[in-house]
C-alpha cells in the first residue's frame, strides 16, 4: 500500500495559490483513476483507490501547511507504514516553472510542509518536486507562493498535472523512472523528425535538399553506379 500525500493549505482563498499545486495534483489523480469520493480523516480529506495493483490512498492535509506532518504522522501509524511507503508531491522554488523531479529523502530546503514532516515522520520519504520557479529575491518568496498561478501559467500547469496523473501507476510501483517518462511526454513531447506541411510535403532533415527540387530529383552517386551496373 502507498500514501500519495499533497501539500497545500484548505479553503478557496488558497485553492489556485502557487503554493498548493501538490493538491492540484492528488486531485488530478482521484479524477483520472476513478478513486472514491474525498472524506475527512486524519486532520485531513482521504481518498481511496488503486494505481495499477497497488492500493493507493491520497491524502490533503488540512492542517495548513506549516502543521502537515501532524496529519501525514497520524495517517502513517494508522496504516503501519514506513517512511520509504509515503510519496509527497509539494511545489519547488528551485525548479523552473513545468519541471518535475522525484527526489528520496534529503532536507526540506526551507518548506514549511516539508520541515513539519520533518518533525513528524524523519525524512526518508520519497518527494514528487512540482517546479513553480523563483520569484528573484527571498523577501518575495512568501508573497509569491501565496498567489495564484497567472493565467499564462495554465497551459504548462495543466501539462504537468497530466503527467504526474499518466505517471501515478508507475510512481506507485515505485518505478521513478517510468513515471518521469510520462510526464516528459506531455510537457515535452518528442516531435516527428520530418512532420508535414502545406499539402502534406514533409519537412526535410538538416542537411536534405528540399522537395521537388533538381537537386531532390537528381539521382544520387550510389543509384548512379548502380544504373551502370544494370
């Protein structure tokens, strides 16, 4: 069994705030995967379901932040989980906006929901790094977390949550890799070396002449020697 735990704090006010994108994911995940309706338990709101063959059961402390691990501490000794059992999904200053990196054990780099976990559980569980950028200067951190996503925002925001949601099932057999796959192919998708365009002509590689050229119809050195041969 897994507890996926998303960081953020409880009420509208705070719903959009950089600051809560851990919610955002979990809440994309129990939409994505059929999980059962939120309830509250734990200082917190519950949801229950399965990631593949794992059961997995989601949590959103409502503790507000700086008082998460008491409600992450109460959910661990219920289920007699360990540390290493428990993944948490929380937004990164260090990290560009859109990047997302699993990271295990390690400080809590000044988060306050980290550094309450901290207190509470020690430090060996496994973190889903959700970037939301530096706004410059530390004395606007606060400030900065504490608002909502802008609205140019949105469309990156949105590619991220899909990726973490494409990728629960493999974060919850603890395939890291896997998951990371999933969520680089929507924030970065691979494109097609020669895609098509104006009428279905491709594009040609680096280095090709362009299509419907003499250089493009002009047979090459190795057909050449070939036609002699024939």
């Amino acid at each position: 069994m897994r507890l996926f735990v998303g960081l953020g704090n409880p009420g509208a006010r705070y719903a959009m705030n950089r600051h809560n994108v851990g919610f955002m994911a979990v809440d994309r995940i129990a939409a994505d995967h059929g999980f059962a309706p939120w309830r509250a338990k734990f200082q917190g709101e519950v949801s229950e379901g399965r990631l593949g063959t794992e059961r997995v059961v989601l949590l959103k402390p409502m503790t507000f932040m700086n008082l998460s691990g008491q409600s992450v501490g109460e959910a661990m000794r219920f289920f007699r989980l360990e540390p290493a059992d428990i993944t948490v999904f929380h937004d990164e200053l260090d990290l560009s906006p859109g990047k997302c990196r699993v990271k295990e054990g390690g400080g809590h780099a000044g988060h306050n929901g980290l550094r309450s976990l901290h207190q509470h559980i020690g430090d060996a569980y496994v973190r889903v790094r959700i970037g939301i950028g530096h706004p410059g200067h530390k004395d606007r951190v606060s400030a900065y977390v504490l608002s909502d996503f802008a609205k140019a925002d949105q469309d990156w925001l949105d590619d991220v949550l899909q990726g973490i949601s494409d990728g629960a099932p493999a974060l919850a057999e603890g395939a890291a890799a896997r998951f990371m796959n999933a969520v680089a192919l929507r924030t970065a998708p691979p494109r097609s070396s020669a895609p098509a365009q104006d009428g279905g002509n491709p594009v040609p590689r680096p280095g090709q002449p362009e299509p419907g050229t003499a250089e493009a119809s002009a047979p090459s050195p190795l057909q050449r020697l070939l036609d002699r041969f024939r």
